[in-house]
C-alpha cells in the first residue's frame, strides 16, 4: 500500500517538474513612439536610443527570436506582477517600486497610480477585427454632399405635378380562359378511389417488416484514451515586459481497433393487393385567348365548353388598355374595367405630368378609383 502512494507521489512530482519547466518565460518588446526605435526589451522602462519612457499605453509583444529567461532571480521579477504607471509624470516602475523612478512621488493608487493590464492571448481564439473607419477626403466629402443633396432635391421637386387635358385615340384588350378536360386515365393504388373502375389487380410488396436474425462479429475502430499531455494553448502578457505560456493538459488518443457482436437484421416484405384502375381526373387542356382594339370586349368561345361535365374553365385572366394623346405624344395606360367600359373616343381624360421637369406621369389616380 505504501509503496503504491509512493510510487504515485512519484510519477507527480515528475509530471510537476516537467509542466514547471516548459512553462517558459519570455523577453517581450515594445517600440518608442518618440523616435520610432522598434525591439527595444521589455523591462526596460525607457528608450535605448533615445531615452524616452516607455509610453503610458505601451503595447508589449513577442519577437520571432524572443529568448527564454533562464536566469531565477529575472523569472521571480516576471512573475512578481504588472509594472505601474505614475498618475504625475506618467513613469513606468516595477512592482516593487513604492516610489516612482522618474518624479520621486510615492505610489498612491487614490490618485490614479495604476497597474498595466496582463492579457491573455488564446491560439484557439481569433483576435476581434478592429472595424476600420473609412477616411474620405475634403474634397470627396464635399462632392458626397452635394450629390446627396442633390438627389434630396429632385424628390422633392419631382412630388410636384400638374394636371393636364388628354384625349382618348384608342382601346385595347385581353382575355383569356385556362381550362381544363374530364378525361380517363389509367392509375394504381392500394385502394379505388371513389367513381374509380377496376382494370386489374396484383399483389406487390407494400412494406418491409425487419426482424431480428441472430448475431455477428464486427470490428470498428474507436479512439481510446492513452494519457494526457501539456499543450500550449496560448501566451500571457504580465503587463512588465515579460510573456509567460499557457499550457493545458488535454488528453491524448489513439486509434484502437475493437471486436463486438452485433444483432443481425431481415427484411420480410409483407405483401397486400394493388389495384390498376380507370378514374376520370381533371387535367390541363390549354388556353383560349381574345384580344381586339374595339369594344365590346368578350370572353374566347369554344364548343367544348358547352358541355359542363367534360370541360371548365379553371381561371380568367384579362386586362384593359386606353390609348391617349398629349402634344403629339401618345401613351397607352392599363386601366380597371370600369374605366374602360365607360371612356369613349374622343373623350378627354385627366393625367399628370411633373411641374418642374414635364415627365409624363400617367392618368391622375383619382381616375383609376
């Protein structure tokens, strides 16, 4: 019993030691915005070229080439917290710092002293997009405006109409009928439709029953749990200059091939009567169409229709056109029946067109009411 509990305490402190190590702490860089100097090493709090302070909203990252700390005593400076920002002079100063390197006042976090943020970077997760805002010049913004303006303005003016006189030179029209046949026609079934005649009938399989039929030995593959590994998942900035990684213990697989029995099934067809059979249907059977430029309208005419149990019509589509004249021009404008029936030729119709532009706009609503 002893030596199981050992043996176990053993193999974790091994695993400890291990994850210990490869949780790597790494030398980040920021970049002077004063003189543009790019790789300058993290920790250090002002520039190497030209000795500006680190920026109050530095923004810390990772060379290609970043080194690993080794060395103990800068690992215990990394993990010992986010540097702080001055709220007088805006200095950076270590954790440690009680008093600010650069103006002497001492940490009060009451008067604004703040810490950097640390920040996670996760691989598995995609960085936000920064919304880019589209910068348009001057002279393009004026343009914009003006084009919109423009258009605001021809809308308006375009809302603005004048009735005018039209006369009536003409008509037109359009009718038609779909319509459908009673006919036979030859289907089968499980079962005769009403007002249907049996032609013949046969047995066929309706469905299929599924029964159990003893057992078999099959093989699949299924991953298998084998153990677990650390896999780094992601960097955190300590907010000092220093990354440290981001492991995780995730399982690791493998392919393991498996033997089972399996029930084994049937299909037993069950079998019932179809019938073929004769029925009359309603189909298809065509358009009859009508069209002129005079009055009466009327409705296409064909003998068949006169037997009301063999074919009908399944729908009616027509439609109504005058045609009108207005300084020399002439429109033809689709109109409701009642317009139609009661406009004669030479009749004077009112329209509109536009105040400002002279647009032809059609017959006034009122007279489509």
């Amino acid at each position: 019993m002893y030596a199981t509990n050992y043996s176990i305490n053993i193999r974790y402190v091994i695993k400890y030691i291990i994850f210990t190590l490869i949780m790597a702490i790494k030398v980040g860089r920021w970049d002077c915005v004063q003189c543009g100097y790019v790789g300058i090493k993290g920790p250090n709090t002002h520039c190497d070229k030209c000795g500006a302070a680190r920026p109050e909203n530095v923004v810390f990252y990772l060379a290609d080439d970043s080194e690993i700390v080794k060395d103990s005593g800068k690992i215990k400076d990394a993990k010992s917290g986010a540097d702080w920002v001055c709220s007088f002079c805006s200095g950076h100063n270590k954790v440690s710092d009680n008093i600010c390197q650069s103006c002497g006042n001492d940490r009060d976090k009451t008067d604004g002293d703040e810490s950097l943020k640390e920040k996670i970077h996760l691989f598995n997760k995609k960085p936000k997009k920064e919304k880019k805002s589209l910068k348009l010049s001057k002279g393009f913004k004026r343009v914009l405006w003006g084009f919109i303006a423009f258009i605001v303005l021809f809308a308006i003016l375009a809302q603005f109409t004048t009735d005018i006189n039209v006369a009536v030179i003409g008509f037109k029209w359009e009718r038609s009928l779909e319509i459908e046949e009673n006919r036979k026609v030859v289907e089968d079934d499980w079962q005769i439709p009403q007002g249907g005649e049996k032609i013949d009938s046969y047995r066929a399989v309706h469905h299929y029953n599924q029964i159990e039929d003893g057992t078999e030995t099959v093989t699949r593959t299924i991953q298998k749990q084998v153990g677990t590994e650390q896999v780094k998942i992601g960097e955190k900035d300590l907010g000092n200059g220093y990354f440290e990684d981001i492991y995780e213990e995730q399982p690791v697989y493998e392919d393991v091939d498996e033997t089972y029995e399996a029930t084994k099934y049937k299909q037993i067809p069950v079998y019932k009567t179809k019938y073929k059979y004769s029925v009359f249907r309603w189909k298809d059977a065509g358009k009859l169409n009508a069209s002129d430029t005079n009055k009466p309208a009327y409705w296409p005419k064909d003998e068949r229709l006169e037997n009301e149990n063999t074919f009908r019509i399944k729908k009616r589509n027509e439609k109504y056109y005058i045609t009108i004249k207005s300084d020399d021009k002439t429109y033809t404008e689709e109109v409701k029946l009642e317009l139609w029936n009661n406009t004669n030729i030479a009749d004077t119709l009112i329209a509109q067109e536009s105040s400002v532009f002279g647009t032809f706009l059609g017959l006034k609503p009122i007279m489509q009411n």
